[in-house]
C-alpha cells in the first residue's frame, strides 16, 4: 500500500484540563478530498488548526509526505488554509489578490502572472480579473480565496467552514464547484464542516468526531449505510429510533412484537437496545417486507420530490418519519388522520445499545 500523504498519529490537545483532541489517528490519501466532520466543540477546528501549523500538538505527531511536522511554523509546511471570512484584500483586484502570495515569495512576475492567468481559468473568472471583491458575488469571493490558496501549490489545503457564509442555493452549487476543482487541480483537502449534506456530497472520505474524539471514518455510503454508533446514526441524515429489548436471542419491539433484524456482538438477553430505520427504507404495505408498523398520520411534509409522513404509532414514543418518493405519493392519496402500513427490510435495520 502506498504511503499516505498525511498520517495524524495519536494526536492530542488539551487546554488546561480541556482535552479539545484525544488521540486521534487518520491517515488522508494524495489527492483525496477529506471531511472533518462534527458539531460545535466536537475539535475539528483544533485538529485542523494542528494541521495548519498554528497549534502545536500535546501529544501525538503529524507525518506529511513522512516527515514529522508538528512543530513545523506554519509558514514553513507545504500547506495553505482557507479561512471561512475569505479575507479578501478589498482595495486589491481579483488578479492582485490571487497573486499577493506568490509576490511574497518574490518569484518572478513572468510566473506570477502564468499562475495567476491558470488559476483564473481554473475558477472561471478570467473575465473579472480587474474587478473589486466588492463587485463580486458571495460564490465568486468563495472562489477568489480558493484560487489564493492553490495559486502557491501546496501539497495540502485545509478548509475551515468554507461555505458557511453562503445561502443554501448557491452552497449547493458550491459544493460541486469545490469536487470539480479539487478534482482538476488535484490537490489534497481536508474540509471542516458541522454540515452533514455538504460533507456526504463533497468528501471522500469522512471523519466523524465527538468530544475531542474519532468516531468513525469511511466512505459516504459506509457513513450514512453503516453507522457504527448510535450517535453517528442520529447526527448524519435521519433515523428512526424504535426502543427495543433482546429477548429469546431476538430483538423485540416495546410491544413485545419481534424486529426482524442482525443483532450486534455483545447484546445480552434482556439488554435494552434500539432499531434505527432510515426514514427512506420505509414503503407503503407490507410486501416483501420483514418488519412492519402501524400507524396514523399525524404530519405531511411535502419536499416537491418527496412526501414525508410523521406516524404516531405504540412502537415508539417519537413519530416514526416516512419519506415516499412523488410516484409512490401520488399512487395512494393520502391525509393527516389516515391509519397507514410501512414495511421494511431486516438488512436496513441497524441495532444500538439503548
């Protein structure tokens, strides 16, 4: 296997009494768009600042390219971070801005301006080059910053929130925007994100943490798929949380009914536990279904491209969430009172310790 270009190895970071990292170990692949992902205080701004060079470990080592850098300044690793405030010059053009840190270096103006004339093309703004980040739109700020940060050709780029400051429309458009220049410019990134969408959409891969500590990292799909806690079930997507007990090496319901489902190593007859159910992995009926429930509709959401229903139902004292597609909305009508069926699949039935 080949050598990662990063490795975070048993890092920690403690402010006073604070354990902010506790012992985390990553390795992040050449050209892999990487996510740190977590809520507020979960220490992925720590963890990236560490990258950055702007706080120095407790304990642990970063290897980039092999070599330990974690007492390396920042201005001297081969890496750039993009703040989430852009920090545009804004008496400087487009062109000026993209090019401030190549004349720090005091290379010469020829490469300056073949740089800059690349990384115009490359973020599609080659037409306002003369113009004032005043003049520009939140995305086009969002893409100077990116073009200030990969004009000097690190080896890594970390962003912090990148597209926080934007709308939800062009954050979307964003973040395809990010995948194709990342993709063409073939650069690691390392994102730190609390936005679970933008994170599935984006990354690679995906670290999830919380409270300083890693709890799970893998794929989109193995994240979202495949949660490995109950938290990381909770905090990506939505999940149904059905309270159940193992009983006669079963799982079982709170109504005694059985869930058709894997149980996990080390559940013990009469452990509480819960069945964690996609709202999406529902349908309407029974059919071909191993596991099904009852229940009324208390709520409609109507998401243009789906339909979600809120079922009161005795399985669980939350609303169970049903998310039908607008074709299996529209071949049944549908109302708030109506008493309904949803089956799923034991293969999409993941089960926690209570």
């Amino acid at each position: 296997m080949t050598q990662p270009l990063l490795s975070i190895s048993n890092i920690d970071k403690h402010f006073g009494t604070l354990k902010a990292v506790d012992n985390v170990s990553l390795d992040i692949r050449e050209n892999e768009f990487f996510a740190l992902l977590g809520a507020s205080g979960s220490g992925k701004t720590t963890l990236l600042r560490m990258l950055a060079g702007f706080e120095v470990p407790t304990g642990g080592a970063i290897y980039l390219d092999g070599k330990d850098v974690s007492a390396i300044p920042p201005n001297r690793r081969p890496v750039n971070l993009m703040f989430q405030s852009y920090a545009l010059f804004p008496h400087m053009t487009v062109a000026q801005n993209i090019a401030y840190g190549l004349e720090m270096e005091r290379l010469p103006r020829r490469e300056i301006a073949a740089r800059v004339e690349e990384m115009l093309g490359v973020i599609q703004l080659s037409q306002l080059a003369g113009r004032k980040p005043d003049q520009l739109s939140g995305g086009q700020r969002q893409r100077v910053a990116l073009a200030r940060a990969l004009v000097k050709r690190p080896r890594l780029l970390l962003l912090d929130e990148p597209l926080g400051a934007l709308d939800k429309k062009l954050r979307g458009e964003m973040q395809l925007e990010l995948k194709r220049i990342q993709h063409e410019f073939g650069i690691t990134f390392v994102v730190v994100t609390h936005d679970q969408e933008e994170a599935l959409v984006m990354a690679d891969r995906i670290a999830i943490l919380r409270d300083g500590r890693l709890l799970q990292c893998g794929s989109p799909r193995e994240i979202y798929e495949t949660p490995q806690s109950r938290f990381a079930a909770d905090f990506i997507g939505v999940m149904n949380f059905l309270p159940a007990r193992v009983g006669g090496g079963v799982l079982l319901a709170q109504t005694g009914v059985p869930i058709a489902a894997d149980l996990p190593e080390g559940l013990a007859e009469g452990a509480e536990a819960v069945a964690a159910v996609r709202p999406e992995r529902l349908h309407l009926g029974q059919s071909g279904a191993d596991n099904s429930l009852t229940g009324t509709i208390g709520a409609m959401a109507y998401h243009g491209l789906d339909l979600q229903l809120h079922l009161t139902t005795p399985l669980s004292p939350q609303p169970v969430m049903v998310r039908l597609t607008a074709d299996a909305a529209e071949g049944r009508p549908l109302s708030i009172g109506d008493e309904v069926t949803v089956g799923w699949s034991a293969r999409d039935t993941r089960v926690f310790p209570a």
